[in-house]
C-alpha cells in the first residue's frame, strides 16, 4: 500500500523501514499524474516494499536531501540507503527494474 508522507519527520521515520520506494511528485506536474497508477500498482503488487508519495512542495526537505530537481523522480532504498534512481516518467518494468523485480 502507498502512504501519502504528510511532514519531514514521517519522511525520515518511514524510510528506514527496509525496502522503500520513493515518489517524488508535485499536485501540477503532468508526468507525475502518468507515473501515480503505475506507482500505485507497485505498492499493491510488491507488500513486502514501503511506497511513500512525497509532494515535493508539501515537504520540500525531504526532496533538498536527495538533490531532486525534477520530477517525477523515483529513488529506491534499502535502509535509508539510496540505491536506484529514476528521473521523468517510466514505464512499470522500468520502475520494477528499480526494485529488483
């Protein structure tokens, strides 16, 4: 399932929970609205990986902490560990590759 990060402190505290995948997104951005389902159908397929959507001008510092300068911009982690990016709109096999799916 997809958790909608609300602050800077939830953003920290959720992603050092394992296997996470980061949404990087903003409310106006066209291809974020393309990746959401995408992004959605990851979570639901894969219960064993945190999904966070952070709306990058709802909690700016958590984007400024990995140097997101555009979006959409999806980083996996494991550990709180940067491990995977993608830059722009993917398509589901190119965001599972992120995964190691």
């Amino acid at each position: 399932m997809k958790k909608v990060i609300q602050s800077y402190a939830e953003f920290k505290e959720e992603l050092v929970k394992g296997k996470v995948l980061v949404d990087f997104f903003a409310t106006w951005c066209g291809p974020c609205k393309m990746v959401a389902p995408i992004v959605d159908q990851i979570a639901e397929e894969n219960p064993d990986i945190t999904v966070l959507s952070v709306d990058v001008d709802l909690v700016g510092e958590a984007a400024a902490d990995f140097n997101v300068a555009s979006i959409p911009t999806i980083i996996y982690f494991e550990n709180g560990k940067p491990m995977r990016t993608q830059i722009g709109y993917a398509p589901k096999q190119r965001l599972l590759a992120l995964i190691g799916k």
